[in-house]
C-alpha cells in the first residue's frame, strides 16, 4: 500500500511545472507517428469516420490518464513505483522491462519514421541512398542523446517554445495544402480506429506518473491532462489536411519547413521517451539516474536503430508489448476501482492476485498473437479480456467466502 511508503521512495516535487508546461511537454512531443495516424485512419475509413473514432480513443486516454494520475498524486511516485504498489516488487521489476523494451523500440520505431519521411520529401528512396538514411537517423539519435542530458528542465522548455511553432506550421500546411477541407459528409466510428487511437498512445499514458509528480497542484494535473488531449486532437486531426510529404506546392520553402517540422518533432519525441525509460532504467541500475542515465538510454536507442533496421520481428514484439501494456493497464484501473469500493476487509493477497491475472492476460495475447500474426489488436483485446474475467472471477469468490464467513461466525 501506497501509506507504507517510506518518504525515500517518494520523489519530492524540485521540478514544479505547472498545467501549460506538462502540457506542452506531452503534446509537442507526440511524434510524427501520433500525428499522422489521423491522415492514415482518413485513407482507410474517410475523414467522417476518422474523426470521431481520433476523438473517441482520446477521450478514452484521458479517462486512463485521470484514473491513472489519480493513483499517485498525493505521493509523488513515478510510474515504476505505482506499479509496484498494485503488483508487488517482481511486478514492478517486470513492468520496468517491459516499459524499457518498449520505449526504446519507439525511439526506434520515431527515426525509422521520421528518416522514412524525410527521404520521400527529398526524393532519397532509392537503394544506394540507404546508408545515407541510416547515418541521418544515428545523428539525429545521438542529438537526442546529447540534449536529453539536461533533462526535464531542458525538455520543458524546448517544448514551451516549439509547441506554438509546430502549431503555426500545422496552420501554414493546412492553407497550402490541395486536400480537401470541406466537413465530411458521411460520420461515423471505427472500432479499429478507435483501437489505433488509444494504443499508440496508452504506454505514455500508463507512465505518465514519471512526469505529473512534478506537477503544482491537483488542478494543474488534471487541466494539464485535459489541455493535452485538446493538443494531440488538434495535431491528429489537421493531419488529415496534411501532406507531409506529397505537398501540393512543390516548393523549397514548404519541403525546408517541412523537414524542420521532422526533425523537430523527432527530437522531442526521442527526449520524451528517454525520461520515460529513464524511470524503468533506474529500477536496475538506480546510479545511473540523472543526466548520465538519459545519455546512454538515448544512445542505446541509436545503437539499435543503428544495427537492428525495422523488420517483422520488431513489430511482433512490438504488437505483443502493446498488448501487455493495455492489459497492465486494465488491471491497474479494476485493481484501483476495486480498492475504493472494497474497504470492508482486508485483501492480503492483493498484489499477488493483481499479478497473476496480469500475466494470465500476457499469455493469452501472446497466444493470440501468435496464432493471427500481423494482427495486433486481436492479442490485446484477448489479453484485455481474459485479465478482466480473471479479476472478476476472483472477486466473486473473495467476496463470497469473506461474506459466508462474516454469516458463519455472527453470534446467534
């Protein structure tokens, strides 16, 4: 329980930051993959299904974030430490590896992207310019690396300041742009969609008690939250009108802008996930924290985007470590929901139960995953329900044996 912390395993907030700055720290640094997931769901499903399913996965992401912020506010823990106080310490020690795989394989997965997109802007998609590619994306890496040495306050304000900018340019696109804008005729919702939503997004989401520990008040956090979903809704949906990288007007003031725009959103990106990992991190190897830390996390993460290329088997494991993350999630919310209604008796094996319904998900997305490879959301939705009948069945039988119980021994 969160009351046996002792004040060492509590973070004392030294880096304040009100609404605006954890705001901006989590909507600027989104990526280029959040934001064009909205022009990617248009293609498939058309802007009037786009939209709302975009708005829909959100809306669900703040009701994590509120529920997940809420565990920790009055204690000041970063994620890992939330965790463990839901599943136990071996809970948490795995949780953090499975947070440090998976943020890594992001800042991998953010140069892959951003270089990709980049080489379409400037006609480099040609076989001999590989290796070029790969030299751009290790330098970007290392800038990441370099940068993340100055750690939140460092991040807090480059995002302050590019935050307006990368606005600007979403507005300077958008008027140039040969897309379309006129309102969808046809509204609707994908499920699919919605999915996509809230899974690129929730491993941020789950951690984001790394960040808002340093947050003023209780208000700053939940306007803080509420701000950012606004902003990721607003990048995510004028991405739609968007064409990063087949502008209608072919010029070299829009492709310059544009690959600033790339870059920009990379580096950002690539310094969130760092301090993200950075928490996992010191879970093995706590005298690495600090700036010393955010360095070689940072330049991990180019040495595997420098030698590991994105294949087949990186998005298995990465489909896999989004499914364990939604059903840690979903075993995290019941866990918290369940200990507010239930104050009437003591649950000894709390963390223990917590644990074992989170790894009886975990086996079953990856049997469902291995089963329909390629098809990510099958796993997670198996992991998501089979966690969430575990915990229920449990607690059918907790309360029937403890009310039996209560029966049994009242005096007559």
């Amino acid at each position: 329980m969160k009351e046996s912390l002792s004040p060492k395993d509590q973070f004392p907030p030294v880096h304040n930051q009100n609404f605006f700055h954890l705001a901006a720290i989590q909507s600027a640094g989104i990526g280029l993959s959040v934001v064009m997931l909205g022009d990617q769901l248009t293609r498939k499903y058309g802007a009037g299904v786009a939209i709302p399913s975009l708005l829909i996965g959100n809306l669900v992401l703040w009701l994590i974030g509120m529920t997940i912020i809420s565990m920790v506010l009055d204690y000041r823990i970063n994620a890992i430490q939330n965790v463990k106080d839901y599943l136990g310490k071996y809970g948490g020690m795995l949780t953090a590896l499975l947070l440090l795989f998976a943020f890594l394989n992001w800042f991998v997965h953010q140069i892959h992207t951003s270089t990709t997109s980049l080489a379409t802007l400037f006609h480099l998609e040609l076989p001999q310019k590989r290796e070029l590619l790969i030299r751009i994306g290790a330098v970007l890496g290392c800038l990441s690396a370099l940068l993340a040495i100055g750690g939140i306050r460092l991040l807090k304000w480059a995002a302050v300041i590019a935050l307006p900018l990368l606005m600007l340019y979403h507005f300077y696109a958008m008027f140039i742009s040969s897309a379309s804008i006129s309102p969808p005729l046809e509204l609707g919702c994908s499920f699919v969609g919605v999915i996509s939503a809230i899974l690129i997004l929730l491993p941020g989401v789950i951690n984001l008690p790394t960040f808002f520990r340093h947050s003023l008040s209780r208000a700053d956090s939940y306007l803080a939250l509420t701000v950012m979903m606004f902003l990721i809704s607003f990048f995510q949906v004028t991405s739609i009108w968007i064409q990063f990288t087949q502008p209608a007007i072919h010029s070299a003031l829009f492709s310059w802008t544009t690959a600033g725009y790339i870059v920009l959103t990379l580096v950002l990106v690539n310094l969130l996930n760092i301090y993200f990992a950075s928490a996992a991190w010191e879970t093995f190897i706590p005298r690495f924290e600090g700036a010393k830390g955010h360095a070689i996390i940072g330049l991990l993460g180019t040495a595997v985007y420098t030698f590991i290329q994105v294949s087949s088997p990186v998005y298995f494991f990465e489909d896999l470590a989004n499914a364990y993350i939604a059903t840690l999630g979903v075993v995290m919310l019941i866990s918290f929901l369940v200990r507010t209604i239930v104050r009437h008796r003591p649950r000894t094996f709390e963390k223990l139960i917590n644990g074992t319904c989170w790894l009886f998900g975990c086996v079953v997305a990856t049997v469902m995953e291995m089963k329909s490879l390629g098809n990510g959301v099958n796993a997670l939705l198996g992991g998501v329900g089979a966690s969430s009948l575990f915990f229920l069945v449990v607690i059918f039988v907790e309360e029937t044996v403890w009310s039996a119980k209560r029966i049994w021994r009242k005096p007559e």
